[in-house]
C-alpha cells in the first residue's frame, strides 16, 4: 500500500480519535482498527504501542485544555495516575500470560451494565456530588484497577473512568472526564515504556498520527468545555453504545 495514502489514511483516523477520546474516551475504537488494516501482519503488541505513542500526546493536550478551565482535583488526580501507572506496568506484561479476548465478554457486561445505569439515572454527572471520606483509597483503587485493564486489552478505559468517577467519587461528568485524561496519561505512559523496550513500534507513523491527534483533542476538549456535561453525557452514552456494538461483534460473530 502506498506510504503517502497510509500517512493520510492513519491521520484522518489519528485526527477523528483524538476529537473523541478528548471527551470522553474510546479514541482506541477508532484508531487500533485503522492500524490493524494499514500493517495486517505487524505483531499486536507492535500496533498496540505505536497506538499509545499516537494517542499520549492528544490525551495529555486534552487534560492541559481542560485545567486551563477547570480547577482540577488532584487529591484524586494524583493516587489515581500513581496507581495507573503501575496498574498499566503490570498489566501489559500480563499479556504474555493470559490472552486479552478472554475478557471480552466480561467487559461487554460490565458496558452494558454502565450503559443502562447512565441511561436510567438521567441525574447522574450532572452536578457535582464530590465526596470527602476516603477519597485517597477509592482513587488508588479506581486508577490501579482500570490501569492494569488499559495495559492489559484496553477497549473503554476512558468510559470506565469516566463512570467510577461519577458513581463513587461524585464527580460531574466534566471534572470525571479531565480527571480520567490525567490518570490515561499514566496507563499510556507506562504501556509505551514497556512496548518500547519490548517490541519494535512504528515511529515515523506514530509522530504523524501523533500530530493529528493533537489536533482532534484539541477541538474535542474545546467542545466539551463549551457544551458542559450534559453534551459530555451524550457523548459518553454514545461511545459506550459503540464499544458495546463492538465488543458484541467480536464475542458472538468474529
């Protein structure tokens, strides 16, 4: 296939997940499939990591735009990209030991099961209800457990966040979205750390769609600052639909 109409290709794709992902996550569902049809023989984990080279630089723009708005709350910020970070680690390297697909019907469950409470509960996210009690533990908790899922198979990390942090924390579903772009900055960073020491990743590609990404968060995360949460709830209802269709795809026709 052609180099110049790959580099297009993969930056369209690159430039639509970074809008995505910057609101409410999935950017994954978007830019993983478009990577798996450009290099069908590359090795999973090589498009993997060249995936998260991509999407680290608009996950990391999208969390800068939305604390230049938003005041963020770092004593969940914080424990909760700290335990990412080693969630992500330890999960990536779990791959070699049990395969991805055997989550994916569970996780299609636990999706469906979001979907449906976000759908029922119309309330829910749009004020915010912030608790104080063990704040610290439920974020440690939260960023460990979504970590070692985003380095592990990955589809809906953003919208998993996004949905704890709403139910447990109390959070809107703004603050639950730039919270969840901080402690994805982590999980990216740590599964580039290990795929770049482990397999070989496609650079040149990843810097383009690196910079196309850039530009779709930045457009995304200036919309949902614009629209507030109830447009971030949309969204997030929407994606959610998505991964399910998607999930369900791979679980009963694949």
């Amino acid at each position: 296939m052609d180099v110049d109409f790959l580099l297009i290709a993969l930056g369209a794709a690159a430039f639509f997940a970074g809008f995505v992902d910057a609101i409410v996550g999935g950017g994954g569902l978007i830019q993983i499939p478009a990577l798996f049809a450009a290099f069908p023989n590359a090795l999973p984990a090589t498009l993997f990591g060249t995936n998260k080279l991509a999407s680290i630089v608009g996950t990391t723009s999208a969390a800068v735009q939305y604390a230049r708005r938003v005041v963020i709350p770092w004593r969940v910020a914080g424990p909760g990209a700290a335990a990412a970070l080693i969630g992500s680690w330890y999960g990536a390297k779990a791959v070699a030991y049990l395969p991805p697909a055997m989550l994916r019907p569970l996780v299609l469950v636990l999706l469906v099961v979001v979907a449906t409470y976000t759908f029922a509960k119309k309330e829910l996210g749009q004020v915010a209800r912030e608790r104080e009690h063990r704040v610290v533990p439920l974020a440690v908790l939260i960023g460990g457990g979504i970590g070692f899922y985003d380095g592990f198979f990955g589809p809906g990390t953003g919208s998993f966040l996004i949905f704890l942090f709403i139910r447990v924390l109390g959070m809107d579903f703004l603050r639950a979205s730039m919270t969840a772009k901080i402690v994805n900055v982590a999980t990216n960073l740590a599964a580039i750390t290990f795929f770049a020491r482990n397999v070989e990743l496609f650079w040149a590609f990843a810097a383009v769609m690196a910079a196309c990404n850039l530009c779709g968060a930045i457009a995304g995360s200036r919309l949902a600052l614009k629209h507030g949460a109830g447009f971030v709830r949309k969204m997030f209802l929407a994606v959610v639909s998505v991964l399910i269709l998607k999930l369900a795809y791979d679980v009963f026709l694949a």
